[in-house]
C-alpha cells in the first residue's frame, strides 16, 4: 500500500506534522456542524492547515443546512468534499469540487457504485461485504474508488438524542457517550451524541490492511484511515504496517445472513 | 386526492385493508423486499393481488428496496419486467441500481423513492426526480418545516409515514443487527438491535427505543402542507390492527374533507390507536425533535391485550355469526364496528355453538359461533371489547 494513496482523517491538529513525517499527503477534515461522529473543525482552523486536504461531511442534511453550507466561505485549499447526502451533492455539483460519495452501509454492489460514479469523483466502498464482493466491485468500477481500511466502523446513525434523552429521563446529570455492551456476548459498541444526533461504533477496529495489499491499486482511488478515538502512536503502527491490537477484519471473510430464513 | 396507505402482508391483510379504507396497499414479493419475515406474496399471487385491487379501483405499489449486494443482482431485471407485466402502479425503491435498471431496460414501472433513502431536503428531491423519480416516501424524520419546503420547491407527490413502529436511527443507516448477529438488517434481516436492553460501563441498563409514531393530531395539517399519501407501518400487523388503524385515519380524512373535525374526536381517535399499537405513539420529529419523552427506557412496554373478540361472518335475522379471536361470554358489553357501518354497542345475553346449544363463554380461537346482535352487522365487520365509549357526534 502507498502511502501516497492513505487518506487520513484528522482528529488533532497536533498530530498533522508528525503524520506527515510518516509520509502522508493526503489529509481529511470533518467539517463542523456538517459532520457527525468524528472531532470535527471550522473553515478557519482548515484554513489554516495550508495544504490541499479533503472535507468530510457527513451528515443527512435539511434544506436550511444546506442553505447555510452554500453561504460558507470555502477556503482555495480544499480539493473536494466526501458526502453522505444527494441534496448536498446536487447542491454542488457544478462548482468546481471532487465530490465522493460516502452513503455508510449502502454501496455494496458494482452496479450501484457506477451508478454514483456517473455523478461523483469516486466512492466509499462499504465496510459491510466481503472480500470478494469488494475485490468484484473493484474489478467492475468505472473510476477509482475509496478502499475504507482502518478505523472503528460507525453502524448505527440516529438524529435522536440517545444518550442525552436517557439520562435525562433519570434526571441524572447527561452523558454525550456511552460505552455499552450486549449481555452474554462479546460485543461492545460506543454512543456519541452531538447536536445533530447520535452515533454508534462498534469497539474494535476494523483494519483491512493485509487484504487492502492485494487489490489492484489503479482501481483504488486513496486507503482511508479513520483515526478517530485512536492516540497518534496507534496510527503509527497502523501507517508503518504493523499489527495493532483490539482488530478485526470485519464482514472481510463473514458473509451476512440475506433472510432470517437463510439461517 | 389523498391516499390511505397501507401495509399488506398477506392477501387476507391485503383484503382487509382495501375493505376498511386503505386506498392502495404496499407489499413484498419473496425477493428483494425489506420485511423478510412476512408471509409475503409469490408471482402468482402478486398477479391475484393486482387483480383484486384494480377490480376495486385500487393500487399495489411492490417494495424493491433491499440495499444490493453483488449476488442479489441476478434475476432483478426480470423481475421488474414481471412487475410491469402484471400492471403493479409503481415499486418502491431505495437502492439506486433499480432504478437504473428500468432506466436502463425501459420498464414501465412507476417509482417510488423508499425512506430508506432517508430523503430531508429538496435537492436530493430534485436529483432523483431528475433520475425519473415519480414519488418521495419521506424520512421519518422530516419536520413539518422540512416537508412544506420540498413540496413549495418541487411539486413532488409526498408519501409520509403516518402510524407505527420506528427505527432508532435513519432507515438504512443502521447495521447493528449485522454486527450483533450477522443478520443483514439492509436485507430484511434486522434483529431490532435498537430494542434490546445493553448494559453501560457501570453494569447499568441502557436503552434507545423509541416510542411508535402517531399523527393523527397532525393529518390536518400535513393535508393542508400537500401529502399526498398517508403511509401506515406493519405488514407484519393482524387483520385488527390494520382494520382499526385503517377504520380511524379514514375517518379522520373524511372528517377533515367535510371540515368536521372535531378536538373531541381526535382525542377518541387516539384512545383507539394507542389501544391497538400496544405500545406508546407520539408525533416524533414533526413539530420538534424528540425528547426524552419520546422514547421507552427499561424495556418494551407492550400491554398485549386481546381486545379482538371476533369476525363477523354473516349477519341475518338479527344473528351474527362469528368466528371466535378472543375470550369473551354472556354479560360481556362489546363494540362492533365495520368498514362502513355506524360503530355500535350491546351486551352479549346469548351464545349459541356450531350446533345451536346454548354456551356461557368463548374460549377457542377460530370457533364458529351465533350471538343475537340487535343491530345490522356488515360482513367482515368486527367485535371488540369495550374500552371506550363510542364518540357520539353532537
């Protein structure tokens, strides 16, 4: 895997420099009020980064909140945005921005991605198939595409107030996170809450690195790397290639049941 | 015009539904439809149920609104060619290779954009109208705000949920059941992750279930907003459930055609859906996001009841014959009401069995009973226990 082709996701400025000492160029910013589920930033603090860089935004957004995306100064060095709503896409597809689709959990098969690929710049592969839909996938797209490689998976997206609401209900002082498991299995998911809602991640990172090196990498457009709630020295082990604990690989080798009946 | 629509599991549920008002019905054929587990309906009888429902004047909208996955792809294209085959009025759509498919092969078919899009704004409206989009089934959590600004900006015909169970989070954003048990929630297969109860960091319970949606006090104003499709959740719900829900927005509807809607009504309107939904419904994102008032916390309260005493099979010479659903016996005070009929009361004095003998009770789902009724009874018409007083209209 080049690390000219990693997209790293910033989660502390602090740590920009000494990722770019790791060899990575290519920088992704989660916009403020605009993404959901990561440590986002302001137009000003993006700004000031200087160099070409990505922004994430993330969120299903109402008319009103993209009125107000349309009014933003957008600074001279962001090369394009990655997004999960069609009216934001439709509201910029004619300025002069890559736009890449990223709808979490919904681009799961070829025809699907071309079909966004005849409107965007490249596509999120969803982290929910296996190896061998992606590697078709792959084999079939019509343009470069975004391998999401490293990083705790968000599975769940809600506009509601979970965690908030639910402590409120106890009139007990309120949380924005919540760490949680399912009784009698291993399973662990996180709850983060903002102002625009609620997101869930499941506890172990999801790192695709090993299958990422056996794909063809004309086909892919850049490795994401999601740092979010990882400390620098993670992703540095991530970006040197070694191994990390707390790992899975996914839905990579588990096929997920299509009917209740198929079990 | 305002469509009542409804959910159709079944070709009985589908029957009761046109019968108790529905004016189109949206089911699934055994592939590529979101509710898995039910019955659902197999070519032949998709064709029986596009029969049926044009010889009332009626639709069938068919969900084609799984999330693909490469091997799902084959026999989709013949698929919706058998759909348009049989006349269904549209399909009901999320992922957008479908609709490039009968772009692609020049289907006729009617689309509807599912909810699973989670459609908020009028841009991503714009764009799939563009993509030859007839039909919007908004997100769930599109505001009233939300909703008068996409139909003042597009004119497209809005189909919104109006009754019934909820995701926590936005229709497909959601893969907790493919990581709790490796069911494809995208598929058909959700486990209702959202509705166990987790345990935090401090061994504390920990829930995010949300109540029902409910919007009977909001028809009005979604009518004046410009919906044109009333959408009720559940194809996996009894003939009662559908028949009560159907029986109350019809009437609500009516009642706001003819400006004769009154605050008492809504407020016996929503006894008898809260009644039948078994669990607490609310207007959820319409006026104002949800608070904790809006969700349940210590488990799903559900009072099972089985208000649902009987079906009418036949009325004559004062005597309805009933086949038995519930527990009921002499001295009992019930309702029954119909697809057309005024609802009406009375108190059971007699019971006969199959065979004419005198009874004091009911106690065998499916039974075959008669019981003097001193009021016409529709055919399919049902009996329930008496809750609530009818509403008398001043």
């Amino acid at each position: 895997m080049k690390k000219g082709k990693i997209l790293l996701n910033i989660s502390n400025l602090n740590d920009i420099e000494k990722y770019k000492k790791l060899g990575i160029s290519n920088f992704l910013f989660p916009l403020k009020d605009y993404s959901i589920g990561y440590t986002s930033f302001t137009l000003e603090e993006i700004s000031n980064f200087g160099c070409e860089c990505y922004i994430l935004a993330n969120r299903l957004l109402k008319d009103t909140e993209i009125d107000e995306f349309l009014k933003l100064n957008i600074p001279k060095n962001i090369k394009g945005f990655i997004i999960e709503d069609t009216g934001l896409y439709y509201a910029l597809k004619d300025k002069e921005y890559e736009l890449i689709n990223f709808q979490n959990h919904l681009n799961n098969n070829y025809i699907t991605i071309n079909y966004w690929l005849k409107y965007f710049t490249s596509v999120v592969i969803s982290t929910d198939i296996t190896s061998e839909e992606i590697e078709k996938i792959l084999k079939e797209s019509s343009k470069p595409l975004i391998l999401n490689t490293v990083g705790y998976p968000m599975i769940m997206y809600s506009r509601r107030h979970l965690v908030s609401n639910f402590y409120k209900n106890l009139k007990e002082p309120v949380r924005s996170k919540e760490d949680v498991v399912i009784p009698n299995t291993e399973l662990s998911f996180k709850f983060v809450e903002s102002e625009y809602g609620t997101v869930a991640f499941d506890k172990k990172i999801i790192d695709l690195r090993q299958f990422a090196k056996t794909v063809d990498e004309s086909k892919i457009k850049f490795f994401l790397f999601n740092t979010e709630f990882m400390v620098f020295e993670t992703v540095e082990q991530l970006i040197k290639g070694n191994t990390i604990e707390n790992s899975t690989t996914g839905f990579l080798d588990k096929k997920t049941i299509y009917k209740v009946g198929d079990i | 015009m305002i469509e009542l629509l409804s959910p159709a599991g079944d070709m009985e549920r589908l029957k009761f539904a046109y019968l108790y008002g529905a004016d189109a019905v949206y089911l699934g054929g055994t592939s590529f439809g979101l509710r898995a587990n039910a019955t659902n309906f197999d070519d032949e009888e998709l064709k029986t149920a596009v029969e049926y429902a044009h010889n009332l004047k009626k639709k069938v909208y068919v969900t084609v609104n799984i999330v693909f996955h490469n091997e799902d792809l084959d026999g989709l294209c013949e698929y919706l060619k058998f759909l348009s085959s049989i006349g269904v009025d549209a399909v009901i759509v999320s992922d957008p290779l479908v609709i490039s498919t009968i772009k692609k092969e020049n289907i006729d078919l009617e689309i509807h954009l599912s909810t699973q899009a989670s459609t908020l704004n009028s841009r991503a409206v714009k764009f799939y109208m563009n993509e030859g989009v007839k039909r919007i089934v908004l997100a769930r959590e599109a505001s009233r705000e939300d909703i008068k600004r996409i139909k003042k900006e597009t004119g497209v015909d809005l189909e919104c949920f109006i009754q019934g169970a909820m995701c926590t989070s936005f229709s497909g954003r959601c893969v907790l059941s493919n990581y709790a048990t490796n069911r494809d929630s995208n598929r058909g297969g959700c486990a209702q992750v959202c509705r166990w109860i987790f345990k935090n960091d401090e061994n504390r319970d920990f829930t995010i279930m949300p109540k029902d949606l409910n919007m009977i006090t909001n028809i009005q104003s979604m009518i004046e907003d410009g919906v044109n499709s009333f959408k009720i959740e559940g194809r996996m719900r009894s003939i009662y459930y559908i028949a009560t829900v159907l029986h109350t927005y019809k009437k609500i509807i009516d009642k706001i055609m003819t400006n004769s809607l009154s605050d008492e009504y809504i407020k016996y309107a929503e006894n008898i859906i809260n009644r039948v939904a078994n669990r607490e419904s609310v207007s959820q994102f319409y006026d104002a996001l949800p608070t904790e008032n809006e969700q349940y916390y210590s488990g799903r309260k559900e009072e099972s009841n089985q208000d649902f005493l009987g079906l009418i099979l036949d009325y004559k010479d004062q005597m309805a014959t009933i086949e038995v659903r519930n527990y009921f016996k002499i001295g009992d005070r019930v309702q029954i009401f119909g697809p057309t009929m005024k609802t009406q009361e009375f108190t059971i004095e007699k019971i006969y069995d199959n065979e004419g003998n005198d009874i004091d009770l009911c106690n065998h789902p499916k039974e075959i009973i008669k019981i003097p009724v001193p009021f016409e009874c529709e055919i399919n018409s049902m009996m329930r226990t008496k809750v609530f007083d009818i509403f008398t209209e001043i």
